[in-house]
C-alpha cells in the first residue's frame, strides 16, 4: 500500500487512540472526581472535635472514634488539607472546611509547642492538648509550618504566615547548623546518617512556602537546590537503587540501615523532585528522576504475584526485619498515582500513564470501603485487609485526599490539552512551562 | 455388670491411658530433646564473635550475618543462656559454650554502660562496642543483670555477682523510687501507666537472684510480692482480661494503650507468677493465675482459623493499630508451651496438658526450619513465613532454647513421676513443694 494512500488511515488511526485515550482520561477523572467527595465528606463527618478543636484521626471502619489521642503530623496534615482544598477545588470552598481548619490551627497554635516559645512540637497531645510524646525530629514542626502556611492563604491573617516562616527558620537551622536544639544525643557508634525523609520534607516546605511569592521562594531557591541535591545523593549502587539512609558524605552505610529501601517514599520524592524540575526548567533533571525515583522503584517494588507496592525492601535482595515488610499500604500506592500521572503530564511518555493505570486500578480495587468511604490503610501481601481501621497514629485526612485533589487536577489539564477531540495532541514534552497544578490556584 | 467384674476392667483402661500418656511424654521428651540439640548448635556455628566477643544476632535462614550491630538485651540473654545450658544439662557442659559465654559477658562489662561508672547501658552496640542507640526503659540493664549472675554460677568468679547485684539495686530504685535517670521527659499528658513487662522482668530477676541463695532470697522477697502484686493489678473487666498496661493505682486506662492485650506477654507472666506460687507455697495463688494468666489468654488469643497466637488484641474486640497485630510471632508460642507444661505440672489438670500438646504441634509445625535449624521468627496469620530470618534486632538466642530446655526439664519429671509404668501416678497436685526444675541446678 502507497504512503499517499497510508496517511489518511494512520490520521484516522491516531485520531481514534486520542479518543479512546480522552475517554480512558475521562473515566479516570470522575472517578478520582467522586471519591474525592466520598473520601471528603467521611473526614467531616467524623473526624472534627466540636469541643477542643482539632480532628480525631483515630477512626474505626465506619468513622467510629476508637482513641482519642490528636498526632501533631495528622492535625497539621488535616488543616493543611482542608486549606488547599478550599483554596484550589471551587466545590470545596465551603465554610464547614474553613471553620474545622481555622480550629485545628488554632489548636495546634495553642498546644502544639511542648514549651513556648521554645519551638519544639509534641508528637501526640491528649484531646484537650496536653502533650503526651515528643519526637526528636523535625517533621511534627513541618506539618505544622505546611498548616500555617496553608491557613494564611485560605485567611489572609498574617499571624499565620508569620508562625509558618518563624518555624520554617527553626528548621532549617536543626537541619543545616545545629541539631543539638532536638535533644537527640550524640552516640559514639550511631553513624551519621541522612535520612531522605529530611531533605524531602524540607523540599516540600520550599514548595509550600514559595507559591506565588517571588519573595520568599527568592529566600528558599538555594535551600531548594541543595535539598534536591541531597535527595539525588540517595541513588547509590550505580545508579540502580535508591537508599533511605547514605552517610553525611553522600555515600553508602553498612548494615541493614544501609540497605533499607521504601519504594513508595521514593515515588513521593520522585514528584518532590519532578516538580523542582518543572521549576527549575531542568528536563535533564526530569528524565533523571522519572528514571531514577519513578521507574526503579515501581520495577523493583511491585510484586509481581499479588500486585501492588511492598512497603519495605533490602537493595541486597535480603529479608528485611521491618514485620510489616511484604504488606501493602494505602500511600506509597497514593504517591505512586501522583508520581506515575505527574511523570506523563510532565514528558508524554505514554508507558507512564499505562503504570498510572496499573497503579490507580490495584489501589481502587484494594483500598477502597464502598460501603463506608474512605480508604483501608492496611492490606497484607496478598491484599487482604489486614487492618479495618480509616484512620490511626499514622493515617490522616491526608495521603488519599491529596492524591485524589492532584490526581483530579492533572487529568482535568491533560484532558484541555487534548481538546478538540478531533486535532492531534500536542507534544507534552514541548510545552514550557509544563502544567503546575499549584500554579493555578484560586488565591 | 456388677462393680465386682468392673473393677480389674478399669485397672487395665487406667493402666492403658496412662501408658498412652508416658509414650506421648516420651515422644516430645525426644523431641525437645534432639531440637534443643539442633537449636544450640545453630548458634554455636554461626552467632560467636571471634574477634570482638559477644555475638552476631543478625542471623539470616542459613546461618549468614546480615548485620553486625549487637542489641544488648540479645548479647544478655545469650550470655544468660549458655551459662543455663552449661549449668542445667550435662551434654551442654562444654568449654566452648562456657568460653563464649565468658567472651560475651567481657564484652557486656566492657561497653554495655554508655557513660560509667552510671549504670545506663545502651540498647544497641556497634560490633566493636561503641552505643549506637539507647532506650530509656530498663531491659538492657535487666538482661545484664540476668547474664552476670549466671555467669558467677557457672564460674564462681565474684566479679560477676557483684555486677549482678549492683546493677538489680539500680534497676529497683529506679522502678520503685525514681526513674529520672532513665532520661525520660515527664510529659503532663503523658497517662502515668505501668506496663506489665517492669514487673514480670523484676520477678524474673528476683527468681533468677535467689535461686539457691538463701540470703538474697530474703532480701528480694518483699520485691518478689510487691512484683506479683504489681502484674495480678492487670487482671481487669472483672477479671476477664489481661491488659498489658494499668494506671499507677491499677486501673484501666482509657484509649488504644488502655485496651492494648498481648496473649504471649500474659503467658510468659503466667509461667513467672506459677513458679512464684510455688516458691510462696500458695495454691490458691496458683490456681488464679492458671485461670487468668495461662487460660484466658489462650481462649481469647488463640486464631481459631488458622491456629496460631495473635501477637495483639483488642480488649474490646477492636481492630489494634500494630500493623503485625494478626502475625504469629514465635515467643508467644514458646512461652505457651513453657506455660501449659509447667501448669500441668504443677496442678496435674490434664487440660492443660492437653493444651501443651496443641501448642506444641503447631509450634513445631509452623516454626521449626528442618533444614538449616533453629527457628523462624515471624508468620503471617495463615501461618506461611514472612520472614525468613533466624535472628534479628528482637530474636537472638533466647526464648527457643529456653522454651526446649525446660521443656525437656518438666517433660523428664513428669516421666519419672510416672514411673513405674504399672503404679498409678501420685496425684500431681499433691506434691509439696512441687518439683521446680530451677532447685534441680548442678551447682
């Protein structure tokens, strides 16, 4: 058959792939679309605590409270999430969302602090906000610095913003000059390690605290290129595996501490850093990371007999000693949505979008309750729930609720960019700037 | 038939039942026997530190260290451990155990304590002996304790005694008077609980102490009730729950801490609170604890599924939020059988025994390597291995061994009481004082 002839076939061709791929996009995104609203309305209608303030985030299949216990990440992560969701979905911009954030920071302003001023957060407070455990970390102080960042946007009260940058300080000073303010000791035989969790959490601070604010991402831009180089450090073995811990120098630890790998923490720094690059306009960095924190983690942390993300691996193939190593949790498979969406939105690799499908199909058919809403955190490696409960000490209003608002938000633009149904796709790749969700917020 | 034809009729049945009964005995007497054989010799080849001393836990299926770090409750009980063998059972008197135990307890009394002459000891040592972490409880200095005295039993060198003693004079005052220099903060909302582990690991060390030692005997005896008081207080709901941790007043505490259960821990308080009995001469103590501490766990914890202890419960049937909360984990099972054999033992109710037996074949079943030796660690609920170490940070040389030496103890009484297979066994009950294996040392 002649080219002249061959063309008119290929262009109907591609124009029925780009239907089918609007419709399969399309499908996707009112799905997304409507568990979001189920995922939503479950956490209000269980989780706010009309008395003290704040969520309850110990929550049994049907929303019962079963411990009343208020974890700092989760109040933190809850107010943050309501903030965004009413700043950035217009369904979401109701007062019920607002009041409930705007009481859990007043909590966390209130309570969070072991011993103000001194900066430290508690880990857990009791329901009227006495502290019950600190940890000697800095991520209770990131949550809360993402809440009152977030409630300052949503309010406009600049007391908020001025508790965000003031934490954000003390952060960054436990973390690039003196840590000692944390209490932890300093042990002769404890190696000094980096844990990729720190300079992730650190990144999306940047992100958080640099949104539409030339100002303050100006402060950040440096702390946000020495966090990404920091993250990027963590490839290790030649280039073929991402460690949790390497060594202050950047290189490999012995042991188990060593060889520790969470395949769903580097799919979530994998978009960390997708969306740096975007930032930055660095597409060498961006097919560096899909490579790295997209592809190698999901190649190696996928079983291939039952399905879905192990939480923990060994990078020398050994048995972990974490019990709860084989077992599937609801966020790394969040994060994997985010991650393998974001990575298609960004390059148009269509082998992206197909993992997405993979992951989203495993992660609805698994996690979801269609009878009470919201997400099982807990199956095992067979994917049988192995927990019942909605929420804990470590599941909040949040890893599901920002999977889906993101998730809703990339598939809505793919879905603009492939219209009119009838002309082709443009190249993903080519546009610059790519499609930054947090750009085009309603602020 | 008249009673008169009926009677050598019944002579024969009871003569049949109880050479029945002999012959199972034997069997798992053998059995025990040859695994205790197998189980040593699984750390003999591949846990010693030749250079260092001490030894590797970090043991994977085949015997390989995965890890070199040295967790000082594992070095402790290891040490504790040989020295038992060495001491109890003539075809351990060897000088290799005895030698490595030596090397071990050099290794305890040189870098155990981060900062003497202060008794803190680490939690976790690098191989060389530098702290690498250190928990603010007392179950490091516990398990010191527990290794030094056994060593002066088995070499008479006073060294050891008096490290022993000085280090339970610590451990009491700070479980008794003042814990401040465990190091840990005193939070306004942190629930003044007590777990039940500080009184069991205090009532092991005061049997452990006192063994054929008049003198410290009666100085721990009104520690050694003060403990057995302490763990009956977590006997709560009207008795008809062990819960693991209870107010300072011993009464329940609200919340996921307050519900928390844990079926093996209360077996193994059993089995500590049964010999207590015994030593008090107090049967109606030994009943009670056979009823709250051997059989109510053992109904409500035993999965009528797939067999097999849950590792935690609910006290109200909720769901836990340890992610492991469904695993069977193998020193729940180990210190069930210890528990229903030595209850059977010492009260001659032939349901408990029974009980052993079902324990014991699942036991045996489910855990036991019959190719490389010892034992795996960690199943999930349906029973399949979901870890295929055989040590690790929590497993070393400890609850197998012990479990198979007294086992094997008890299962040889039990045999020579029976004997000669013709008589009728003397009531077990009856004995007084009843056969305890820890009065029948070679010291």
């Amino acid at each position: 058959m002649g080219r002249s002839e061959g063309e008119p076939c290929l262009q109907v061709q591609v124009s029925q792939d780009m239907e089918k791929e609007r419709e399969t996009l399309q499908a996707w995104k009112e799905r997304v679309e409507h568990e979001l609203d189920v995922v939503v309305a479950f956490w209000l209608e269980h989780s706010h605590d009309q008395e003290h303030g704040g969520f309850f985030t110990c929550l049994g299949r049907d929303g019962q409270v079963y411990d009343d216990l208020k974890y700092v990440w989760l109040q933190g992560r809850q107010v943050w999430m309501y903030c965004r969701l009413y700043r950035k979905l217009e369904r979401f911009r109701r007062p019920e969302l607002l009041n409930a954030a705007k009481a859990g920071g007043e909590f966390l302003l209130r309570y969070a602090r072991v011993a103000p001023p001194a900066k430290k957060c508690a880990f857990v407070l009791t329901r009227d906000g006495r502290p019950v455990k600190v940890q000697r970390t800095i991520f209770s102080e990131c949550f809360y610095t993402m809440a009152m960042n977030e409630l300052w946007r949503v309010t406009g009260d600049a007391q908020y913003q001025s508790e965000a940058v003031e934490m954000m300080d003390q952060i960054v000073h436990w973390v690039r000059e003196d840590p000692s303010g944390l209490g932890r000791p300093q042990l002769p035989g404890a190696p000094a390690a980096e844990s990729m969790a720190v300079p992730m959490m650190l990144l999306s601070l940047v992100e958080q605290l640099g949104e539409a604010d030339d100002e303050l991402a100006g402060s950040y831009a440096e702390l946000g290129d020495w966090c990404a180089r920091r993250i990027l450090r963590h490839v290790q073995r030649g280039g073929q595996a991402v460690l949790e811990n390497v060594s202050e120098d950047g290189e490999g630890l012995s042991g188990c501490l060593g060889r520790h790998q969470n395949p769903g923490h580097a799919l979530e720094a994998g978009w960390f850093l997708l969306r740096h690059a975007v930032r930055r306009g660095d597409p060498k960095l961006r097919a560096h990371v899909i490579d790295k924190f997209l592809l190698l983690p999901f190649r190696s942390g996928w079983d291939p007999d039952h399905g879905g993300l192990f939480y923990f691996q060994d990078a020398d193939g050994l048995c972990p000693t974490q019990l709860e190593w084989a077992m599937k949790l609801w966020w790394p498979h969040s994060e994997a949505m985010i991650a393998f969406l974001m990575g298609y939105s960004e390059s148009g690799d269509s082998a992206l979008l197909n993992i997405f499908y993979q992951v989203a199909e495993y992660t609805f058919r698994q996690f979801r309750d269609p009878e009470y809403g919201e997400w099982f955190g807990y199956l095992n490696r067979e994917g049988k729930i192995a927990l019942t409960i909605k929420g804990g000490p470590f599941k909040g209003c949040f890893h599901v609720p920002r999977c889906l608002a993101m998730c809703e938000e990339m598939l809505s633009d793919l879905l603009s960019r492939l219209a009119p149904a009838s002309a082709p796709a443009p190249a993903l790749s080519a546009r610059s700037p790519p499609a930054d969700p947090a750009r085009r917020g309603a602020e």
